[in-house]
C-alpha cells in the first residue's frame, strides 16, 4: 500500500491531478496486485511430504504409506516440545 501511495505522489509532484475516485481505483488496483503476489505456492520436501504456503499459513501434509513411521513420530515430537502449553 505505501508503495502505491509513494507512486500516487510521484505522479502528483509531476503535475497530475487527481479525482478521489482515481486515486480510490489506483489503491483498489494495487490492492488487486498485490493479492495475486500472495498466491499459494507449495513445497514438496520428498515424496509423501508436501507444504503448502497461502499468505501466513501453512498446511503440511504427510502421507503416511511413503514416510517412515520413526520420520512422523519425530515431528510429533518436536511440534509438541516445541508447542507444549506452559
């Protein structure tokens, strides 16, 4: 958003005038670009072990018939050190 704004400033300081209504649809469009920059990528750190990224998420997803079972008892392990309720 503030690169938006810096570039709406930009254009005034070069003499543009500006409407409410364009400088509404100038935020509008970058908010538009923006949320397409945040699509959802994804990871896949082996077979049977894929991370899928969407803005501050993260879903994990384990495939048991493909990963050792010792691999997923060890990242139980570490969620729960990790994440245990003190």
């Amino acid at each position: 958003m503030l690169d938006a704004a810096q570039q709406l400033l930009r254009m005034k300081k070069q003499g543009e005038k500006f409407e409410p209504m364009r400088i509404i649809q100038a935020l509008q469009d970058f908010i538009k670009t923006n949320a397409k920059d945040t699509q959802k990528t994804e990871k896949a750190y082996g077979e049977g072990v894929v991370a899928k990224y969407n803005g501050n998420y993260v879903t994990l997803k384990f495939d048991n018939r493909k990963i050792p079972s010792s691999l997923m008892k060890k990242i139980e392990a570490l969620l729960e050190s990790e994440l245990e309720k003190k």
